[in-house]
C-alpha cells in the first residue's frame, strides 16, 4: 500500500485534480433526462443498478452501475455521493483477483452468478464472462477519477488506481486467436479502449512497460486508421461511439509526449465526419453497410452513436424515440450519464460542417471508402453509400475468411443495405444476409449491383425485409407489397422469390435482434454453372 499511496501522491502532484465539465444545453438534456430513468432501476440497499433489459427476476448488473455513478457524482446533489462510492466499492470488490485466470481484472456480469470457472459456472468467454467489461468498467473509472477526484476519498482512489492496475495486467493476457480471445488490432472499440486504458494505468503507476505497451498498441490501431481515416469495426452504430469515447479521452487525459494523445482528436474529428457522411437526417439513420448492428432502425433501438448525436445536436434531431427505455436495446440507455460528460469535450473536436450535415440533408451524395480488417479481410472492403432525398443504399465489396465479417455474426453482419422512408415517416429497410465469403457491390443512384465471386449453383440471395407501416399491406408475398418504393429484380439469380416471416410471436423463423422481418430469399437456377449475381433498380414512390 505504500506503493499506491506514493503514487497517489505523486499524481496529485503532478496533474492537479480537475472538476465536473459544466453541462450546458444538449448533453445537459441528455444527461438529465436519462438520470431521471436510471434513478428509479437503481437498488440503493444493493448499491447495484437493476439489469431492466435482461428479463431476469430483478438481476443486477455490474456493468451499468459505474456509469450511473459517474452520473451521480456529476449530480452531487443530496446522497449521490455515497451512493457513487457504495456503488464503485462493490464492483472494484467483486473485481476477480486470481491472476492465473483467463479472467483476471474482468469485473462480473452479474454479481449474483455463482463463481466463474467452477463446475457450476464453467468459464465461457462472452458468455459466463465478457473480457471486454474490463474496459467498459475500466473506461468509466478513469473519467471518475479524472473528472471528480475532489469528490472521492483517497482509499477510494486509491481502490481506482488498484482496480484499472489489475485490469491493465489482466486486458495483457489477451491475444487475438489464443485461448477463443479475438483481441486484434482491427477490433476497434476494446482495443482503444485498452490502449488508453494501458496509457493512463502505466502513467498513474509509474509503470514503463505499461505505458510502452500502450504506444505500441495505438501505433498499429494508427496503422489501420490511417489507410482511410476509418475503423477497422466500420459503421457500427453501437461501437462507433465506444470507439470515439476511447480516442476522445486519449486526447483529453494524456499528455502531448504520448502518440495517443497526438492522434485522439484527429481520429475523432475523421469518425465523426464518416459518420456525417452517411447519416440522412431525413430517414434518421445511418446508410449501410453495417459491420455490426443490434438492429435495422436506429428509431427503434437505442445506438450508442444516437446518444452521441442526441448531445451534440439535441433529442429531436437524433435518432431516438421520446421514451428510449421502450426501445430495442435498451440496456446501451444506461451509458448515457456517461456520453453525456465527456460530450462537451468530444463535440469541441466535431466539425461544423459534420454537425450541418446531421442536422439537415445536404442534397444527393455517394460516399466512397475502405476498411481493412485482418486477419479475416484478405484485402480491404470497399465501401460505397448513396444518399438520396428520401432513400439510401449502400453495400462493402469483400473477400474473407468466414462468414459473418470479423464479429462472425450474421445477426450483426449487413454486407448491404436499402432504406426508405415510409408515408408515415418511418423507416422502411432491406438488408442483405451474409451467406458468402466474398462479395462483389456496385452501388449506384437507385441501383444495386451483388455478384458472389465464388459462389456456386447452391449460393443465395437473401434479405432481411422491413414490415409495411400499422395500417399498411400486413402480407408481402412479392416486391409489389411492399409500400412507397418499386423494385425491381434480374441477374442470374431465378427473380422469383420467397418470402418467409420472421416474428416474435409466429413464422418461419425467429425475429433478429428483436425486429420481425421478412426473409426474402432469391436461389440460382437449379444447375446453373453462371456467377451468382442479383441487381436491384429501386425507385421511391
């Protein structure tokens, strides 16, 4: 303890408490209003937020509470300091402590479950525990620490500077392709996380090999960012904004001699402005293709990168319904409180000619790019979104190892994406399955262009179809039911399609991420020795 306790003195000397940014308009609506939700799933007796998403019996969770404590210490009104301290004492304690486990610094799922890696509760990474928790708890306590250190007690700091030096030492256990692990370079959102949280952990303990480790890891995150000023995890609605939060803060708590702190602002400026370049305003969402999606309407599911735009240009120009508790996901609503403090940093390094294009549609465009993501990319994906006035369309060119992009998800996974707005303003959508290793795109004005390059007789076009509007055509047996847009279908696929539905209550098939869709699916010839290929005209109505 005379170790930390030096080192806590040392920082103090060194960097100076800092206060609570002062939040003003649009973060200050957002972090207000989410407050007033999370305080009543809050357990004060437990000092636990509840896990209002999960279905369980009034389960908590380990993972949301620091970010509502980062909420109340930003509050500090009344008791919501020591309900912040309650609430960080019990997860830095239920933080696992044996360094000969995979686990090691990870903080619990939940703290009800019984011991992981015991016969009861066999270890099963993303399942039993989530490495990546290190990190989100990890990233949390850093702006705790930094942002209200005149509010904690030093044996409350000093737990923080302990717990992110056991979860610095754990997060160095994982290495892409052993142990089930895919921490790799291209797995943007945890592995800048980890490397700010390797940065500051090192400079905080006067640890050189920490900090050394870290510059290491941001030089190859850079050498991927760089090829195209993209993420290597591209157009993710949901890790777009973990990803922008890590890199904010590397520009805002480490110092200039540090390669983080060099490049965090520029690589925030450069997400931001991919992400000005393919949100439409008009239809609220952001144009495909997605490497990982918890949905197809971000106005139905609670996006990260929403709650971001939700604090920089306000709630009724974001992606977000009234009442975001009822939404899809719901659970990312918990992250709010924290979104909301670092945003007045964050929108500072915005541009303000990505904060236009947010607000309102900035007339017909086609956004080109690449990401690369080895090792499952053989080579980069090339990228192409069309935006038009009330449609966009937008698909990757790919060669991969699996299928699923690097998440190995289909779920998550849309290679390509349609979207249209409907006549009562909703969003209408058409998103491309992966089934293939490889695909071909050609994106143009109302056009769409997918060739399978090694695909075969037995390879299939399918898509995950959006429902019509309440009130609208309630069957969709072909193209022609479905509402305010025409399609129309050739290549070498048999342009007779199925059409299967996939609900939460009935059909064919389960609903994907909580949306029923329609599965429409387009087979080859029986015997056909031609490449799979499928164009789509598309024209709004």
């Amino acid at each position: 303890m005379f170790q930390l306790k030096s080192v806590l003195l040392g920082a103090a000397l060194v960097r100076g408490v800092m206060s609570a940014t002062a939040l003003t308009g649009a973060p200050l609506d957002l972090f207000q209003e989410s407050m007033s939700f999370l305080d009543d799933i809050y357990d004060p007796a437990a000092g636990y937020m509840y896990d209002f998403s999960s279905g369980g019996a009034l389960t908590h969770t380990t993972r949301s509470s620091p970010w509502y404590a980062a909420g109340l210490l930003q509050r500090n009104r009344g008791d919501d300091r020591e309900q912040a301290i309650k609430i960080l004492k019990n997860v830095i304690g239920d933080q696992y402590k044996d360094p000969s486990s995979q686990w090691y610094g990870d903080y619990t799922k939940f703290p009800e479950t019984p011991t992981v890696g015991t016969s009861q509760n066999p270890q099963v990474i993303y399942g039993s525990w989530d490495p990546n928790w290190r990190s989100f708890v990890g990233v949390t306590l850093i702006v705790i620490y930094e942002e209200f250190g005149d509010l904690l007690p030093q044996d409350m700091k000093a737990l923080i500077l302990e717990s992110m030096y056991n979860s610095t030492v754990g997060d160095s256990y994982r290495v892409g392709g052993v142990d089930n692990d895919n921490l790799y370079p291209c797995y943007s959102n945890p592995w800048l996380m980890r490397t700010l949280a390797t940065a500051w952990t090192g400079r905080m303990w006067n640890n050189t090999n920490m900090t050394e480790s870290a510059e290491t890891d941001a030089k190859l995150a850079l050498e991927l960012f760089n090829l195209n000023n993209t993420l290597s995890e591209f157009n993710s609605p949901t890790y777009a904004s973990t990803s922008l939060t890590a890199v904010a803060l590397w520009s805002k708590y480490l110092p200039e001699d540090s390669l983080l702190a060099q490049n965090g602002a520029r690589m925030v400026k450069e997400i931001w402005n991919t992400v000005g370049e393919m949100y439409h305003p008009g239809l609220k969402n952001i144009a495909g293709p997605f490497d990982r999606a918890y949905g197809f309407d971000m106005n139905k599911y609670v996006s990260l990168i929403g709650l971001n735009i939700w604090a920089l240009i306000g709630k009724k120009d974001a992606p977000m319904y009234k009442l975001p508790w009822v939404m899809s996901h719901n659970n990312d609503y918990n992250t709010a409180p924290l979104i909301a403090i670092v945003a007045p940093y964050m929108n500072s390094l915005v541009s303000n000619e990505t904060i236009a294009k947010l607000k309102s549609f900035a007339g017909e465009h086609t956004y080109r790019t690449s990401a690369y993501s080895p090792p499952v990319d053989l080579t980069p994906r090339n990228i192409t979104a069309w935006l038009g006035p009330a449609m966009s369309i937008g698909a990757q060119s790919f060669d991969q190892t699996q299928v699923g992009g690097f998440a190995n998800s289909t779920s998550q996974w849309n290679p390509a994406a349609i979207q249209w707005k409907f006549a009562d303003s909703s969003l209408g959508y058409m998103h491309l399955v992966g089934t293939e290793k490889a695909l071909h795109a050609d994106v143009q004005p109302g056009f769409l262009n997918l060739t399978y390059p090694k695909g075969t007789s037995k390879s299939k076009f399918q898509f995950r179809l959006s429902q019509n509007p309440l009130g609208g055509k309630r069957d969709i047996w072909s193209l022609a039911d479905i509402e305010n847009i025409d399609m129309t279908v050739s290549g070498t696929v048999n342009t007779t399609a199925s059409f299967g539905y996939c609900g939460q209550y009935g059909g064919v098939c389960d609903d994907v991420n909580n949306f029923a869709v329609f599965l429409v699916t387009y087979l080859m010839p029986e015997g056909s020795t031609e490449t799979p290929n499928i164009q789509i005209k598309l024209s709004y109505k």
